[in-house]
C-alpha cells in the first residue's frame, strides 16, 4: 500500500458567486471525510478546498491507492439453533454461511472455525472474516458521488448530455452549472472516476481570456495551483485570490493619497473574489457634481449593482474615486477604466434624480399616502400602523420625560415611515430611515428628530449601535413593541427557522435598549402600554411575549460568559427591571463562591418544595407570631430574620445585591439547625402555620435578588 496526494477537481460554468465560498468548502469536507472513513485517508491528512468561478477543486494528502484489510467478527445465530443435539451444523447454519462466501464443502471444518462465546444469557456462534479495503478507484468514486450529491446548491439546474453508446440519445443531469470537465490525480496517476457524465483526465481549462495554453495539463496533484497559476492565469484558491484583492485594493487606495481607503465590506469582498479568477484592480471616477447626493445613495449603488469598492477620505467622507476588481489585465488599461465609469454613471444619475425629486415634497405630506401601503391583512396599513408606533411611543415617552420629549417622539414617530412612498427608497429599500433623516433636515425639522428618524430602525443588526438620542430610543422602542405585540396579539409567532418579521431580532433590540441605555422601565408595563394601540385587531398576548423576551434575553446572556444555572435562577424571578439583571447576575456568581452557598441553596430548594405543598391547601402568610415560637432553632432563626433581614433588605433597596445576599450568608447555621431540630409539619395547626410563615418569611427574604434554590446541585 503507497500513499500519494490526490488532487480533484470539477471544471464547471460560473458558479453562483454568493455561495461559491461555501459550495468549495463543502466539496472539499465531504470528499475528504468519505475518503477517511473509507480507510483511504487518515486523521492527519489535509483537505484544501479550491474554488474559483468555474471551478470546485480538494486536495488531499496521504492518500493510499488501497485501502487496509479489516478483520470483521460477525456474530450468527445461537448454538441452540446452529448445532444440532450431535453439534453437527444445521442447515440454517450452513446456509447462513454460505450466503457470507464461506467455504461449507465440509461442514466439520466450518464448524469448527467458528468462535463460540457468551452473548447475553445464551451461547452464541460467531464468524470471522477479513474484508478487502476499498481500491482507490472505488472508494474514491463513492466519495465524489457523495460530495456531489451533498453540496449545498442553492438551485439545482438541470441540462442535458448526449449519451455514450450505439444508438443516438440524451440523458438529463442535475447540478448548480452544466459541468464540462473532471481532474483526479493520485501523485500523476489519473483515476478512472466518472461524474456527471464526464470521465477523469489531467487536463483542465484555464482562464477564459488569459490562458497562456489550452487546455491546461497538470503532471501531477500536487502542481495544481502552481500550474493554473502559470499556464492558466487562474488563483484557484479562494482564500489566496481574496487577500490578493484585498491587498490590491489597499496598494490601489495608498495611490490615490490623502488617506483614502476603500470601504470596509466583507460580504462584498467574497462576492467579488468569487466573480473573477485572476483579479486586477483599476482606479476609477465620477463626476464631483454627484457628491452633492446623500453618500449612503452613492455607496450603495455602486456596491449592489455594480460590485465597485467606493473610496473615502481620512474623515470617512465618500470620494468621487472608486475601485473596480476586473477579470482581465490587459497593458492599456484605458478601456476597462473607461467602460466601468461610463456604466455607472447612469446609476449615479438615477441616485440624483430620485434624490432631487424627493425633496420638492416634504415629510408631512407624505403621511397620508401611507394609507394607502398595506402593512399586514390583519393588522391594516402603514398609515395605521403610524397610529399605534405614535400611541405606544406617547405612552413611553410620558414615562421617560417631559413634554418636549414627548412632542419631539410624536413627531418623529408621524413622520418617520414617511420616506417609504419616496423614489428613493422605493428604488433602494436598504435606506429606508437613512432617507427620512436627510429629507427632514431637508425640511428643516432639526436634527433631534431627523436623527430619530433615521435611528428608529436601529439596533438593525447584533452589534450595530443604539439611536443617538432619546426621541429615536423612544420612537425605536416603540416600533419594535408595535411589531411584537401586533404579531403575537394575531398568532403570527416565528416557528423553526422561519421569522419573516424579524420577531428575534425586535425582541433582542428592546432588551438592549433597555439595558444599554438602562432605561427606568419595567417589562410587564412596557407590554401592556403598547396593547391598547391596536383596539380590537388583536388579543392581548402579553404574557407569552413576555416569555419570548426573557427567552432571547436568556439567550444572549449565556452567550456573554454567563452559566445556564446563574441565568435561570436570576430570570426564573422574572425581573421587571432588565437594566439590573446583569447586577443581579453578578451578585448571584458572589454568592455562589461563598462556602455557605451549597447548603442555602439546597435548603432554600427545600423550603420551597415545602411551601408548595403547603399552599395546596391555602395561601401561607409570611407572619410569625413569637410567643408560638417553642423549639430553640426556631426562636434562633426567627431572630437572626429580624436581625438580619432589614439589612439585606436595605442593601437590595440601594441596588448593592452583592452586598444583600453576603448578608443572607449569615443564615446558614440557624437555617441548618432549623431543619436538624424542628418539625415543620407540627401536629397543632397554629403552630404549624406558625413554622410555615417563619419558612415563608425566610423564602421572601432569600429570593429577592434570584431564586437560589436554582444553584442547588
């Protein structure tokens, strides 16, 4: 058995750009995984995934041309049904021997090269054999079959090949491109594989204009890149033709001076490396005059429909300087220059157009066209809709403000879906907010309310920043429990994967605004303001909104470094305040590392299981009544409460939990004592609700920051 590197590669016509990255990857994984579990790679080979426009490639080092033998036990049948009283086979036996390619010519000798050994509770006989490891041929037939049929297509094409025989025909093939040529290379050797009614050869196609030769003849696996690279003009490698562009890019930008720097774009970059396969970055540009749109218009232009790198200065400033990655070199690079501004100029004067027309209307005017946009079929317009964001951000701002905020959010809540029925945004959706800024400055609201206008979306995305001001904090808050409560109020939940009105990510902007900004608003109240808005459109679903939010909240706080346990017994309170769970949260880790935390926790566990049992009969007051009060742990305890307690309870007041439950710490040797001397389930009833109200006063006391019987191992 000899290992060499084997290299394949799937020669197709142009990729999908958005999903060539991810399409390369997977080739590359599954190959290279099917060819490990079937012995003809190890654990230590390395898969490289290549992936250019017309291309899927792997290469894989220390493959064998065979794989090892594999010794197999396989287990029969029973003894009591193999063998016969005499320990002659039976014929169930020789025929289930036959049927595995065991020599059964005599059955003496096949009997006795079978194992017998205990299998549960009976006696078992068992058959061992050697398996012949796969050929590379086969094998890796399987393994190409295999990472063809598991690439992630997004839409699968289907085209026709002329069949291989005698008499005339066509056969259909599905795939993402019509494929026109397969690689597999172990060391130089070609591997008779076939796929996609194409058969293995050493020859690929190069570059589509740039080729030096064609077709392309690679001497062995490993040559590959270096091959494509020198004859072809082709960077195989994704990863290799994407710093190319980016370093490309960066040298393009230093020429242009004055601290210019293409724009930071990471989607962009993938989708450009995955459009050309030898890049070449030319400068370019526009006339000034274009300057004078809003530079998001500009930028967004240029990067969604023409795939150009916008340039801007030191201050972050749009230029009139763009980058363009073109597939060809050629030495007169006049024409590529020339072609690329002549076709976006067009696109940048459709920007002016639209901006210019836009601003001969103002704001306010517009509101009324947004009665005739549907929002949803049962929720009724975007005119409608406008109302209740105005309502429920009314009702914030009342509880956050005074009148000048309150008539700051009204207005930015009036007027902020209003750039929805302009060109602009009709043409660019994406700048929906962005628009409504600029035009209200335009209109000469001020920059408060422009700047909640263009805020309210936000936070858009994990990670982008909050509004600027409070008129957008309130407007923001409103719209997202405009769409929460409206969704959930008609049962339009997300399921599985599927959120088409973004409910997760609303939710998870409500959470960061409230805590981020720490606003003094508690939950229950916030959901229950917004619910009157809607009149009789929907049913008041609250209490499982509620639910959703403390599910994304739970969410977001593991992810930040915070364990399960701490996070369920702080949330299991559902705190009303979301601005101090993370205070909450905090303090309970503190608490946790104390020594007495164990036995607080597993006794607090214990007398909560006590009070529901108890409650089945009625409610248990939290009252003690000292005279009733016998045993001397009780008396301890009840007096180490009313030390105690009014402390912790001050601390919790101030907002030092921390501080709150390390007084609480104090309690264990009364609590633990409590339970090692007194019986809680006392045969006379005013004693027993006597214990009952001093576990109740001691469960009030202990949960007020979490519910600590959650710690509990």
């Amino acid at each position: 058995m000899t290992t060499q590197n084997l290299l394949v590669e799937l020669f197709v016509e142009e990729l999908p750009p958005k999903a060539l990255q991810k399409l390369g990857d997977a080739f590359a994984t599954v190959l290279g995984d099917q060819l490990k579990a079937l012995g003809l790679a190890t654990a230590a080979s390395v898969v490289t995934p290549f992936a250019s426009p017309r291309r899927l490639a792997a290469h894989v080092t220390a493959v064998a041309d065979k794989a090892a033998d594999k010794a197999v036990q396989q287990k029969l049948m029973p003894v009591t049904v193999g063998l016969d009283a005499s320990g002659n086979a039976t014929p169930a036996l020789l025929k289930k021997l036959q049927a595995l390619g065991a020599d059964v010519s005599n059955p003496v000798a096949a009997v006795a090269a079978l194992k017998r050994a205990q299998d549960g509770k009976a006696e078992a006989l068992f058959y061992d054999s050697v398996v012949a490891g796969a050929t590379l041929a086969a094998g890796l037939q399987k393994a190409l079959d295999e990472a063809i049929a598991k690439l992630p297509i997004p839409k699968v094409m289907s085209y026709q090949l002329e069949t291989d025989c005698e008499l005339p025909g066509w056969t259909s093939v599905n795939f993402v491109r019509p494929a026109h040529g397969l690689v597999a290379l172990h060391g130089s050797t070609v591997v008779p594989v076939k796929a996609l009614g194409l058969t293995a050869g050493n020859s690929t196609t190069g570059h589509r204009f740039e080729a030096a030769v064609s077709p392309v003849v690679l001497a062995d696996a490993d040559s590959y890149a270096a091959t494509l690279k020198k004859d072809g003009a082709v960077i195989a490698s994704f990863a290799e033709r994407k710093a190319e562009i980016a370093r490309q890019l960066a040298a393009a930008a230093a020429k242009v001076g004055n601290g210019a720097r293409p724009i930071e774009d990471e989607a962009l970059l993938d989708e450009v490396t995955a459009l050309v396969e030898r890049p070449n970055v030319v400068i370019c540009q526009f006339e000034e005059q274009f300057l004078g749109v809003p530079q998001e218009c500009l930028i967004l232009t240029m990067k969604a429909n023409q795939k150009y790198f916008p340039l801007l200065d030191a201050a972050g400033k749009l230029t009139n300087k763009f980058l363009v990655v073109s597939n060809i070199s050629p030495e007169d690079t006049s024409f590529v220059t020339g072609g690329n501004e002549r076709v976006v100029r067009p696109r940048l004067a459709d920007a002016k157009f639209f901006f210019d027309q836009d601003r001969k209307k103002t704001l306010a005017s517009r509101v009324e066209g947004l009665g005739k946009v549907v929002y949803h079929n049962k929720l009724g317009t975007q005119g409608e809709r406008v109302e209740r964001v105005r309502a429920i951000a009314k009702v914030i701002a009342t509880r956050l403000g005074d009148a000048a905020l309150v008539a700051d959010a009204d207005l930015s809540a009036q007027l902020a879906k209003t750039d929805l029925v302009t060109d602009m945004v009709g043409e660019f959706p994406e700048l929906q907010g962005i628009m409504g800024g600029y035009y209200a400055l335009n209109d000469g609201l001020g920059e408060t309310v422009a700047h909640a206008i263009e805020d309210h979306y936000k936070p858009r995305f994990a990670g982008d920043a909050l509004p600027r001001n409070m008129a957008g904090v309130v407007v923001a808050l409103a719209d997202k429990l405009e769409t929460l409560v409206g969704m959930f109020g008609i049962g339009n939940l997300p399921t599985g994967d599927r959120d088409p009105f973004a409910l997760r990510r609303h939710a998870l902007g409500v959470i960061r605004m409230l805590v981020e900004k720490d606003l003094p608003l508690d939950l229950t109240a916030l959901l229950a303001g917004a619910v009157p808005a809607f009149g009789d459109k929907i049913t008041d679903a609250s209490a499982q909104l509620a639910d959703f939010i403390y599910d994304r909240l739970a969410g977001s706080l593991r992810e930040q470094g915070y364990s399960a346990q701490e996070v369920d017994a702080v949330l299991a309170l559902r705190p009303q305040r979301l601005a101090l769970v993370e205070k909450q949260l905090a303090a309970v880790r503190a608490f946790a590392a104390l020594p007495e935390s164990p036995a607080l926790a597993a006794a607090n566990k214990r007398v909560g299981n006590i009070l529901k049992k108890a409650e089945v009969e009625g409610p248990v007051d939290a009252h003690v009544n000292p005279e009733l009060l016998q045993e001397k742990a009780e008396q301890d305890l009840y007096a180490a409460l009313q030390r105690f307690v009014p402390e912790a309870n001050a601390q919790f007041d101030a907002g030092d939990y921390t501080a709150s439950l390390q007084t609480l710490a104090v309690l264990r040797a009364p609590v633990d004592a409590f339970f090692d001397d007194v019986m809680v389930n006392a045969e006379q009833l005013d004693v027993r609700m006597n214990r009952l109200g001093l576990l109740k006063m001691l469960h009030n006391a202990m949960n007020r920051v979490a519910d600590l019987s959650r710690l509990a191992v």
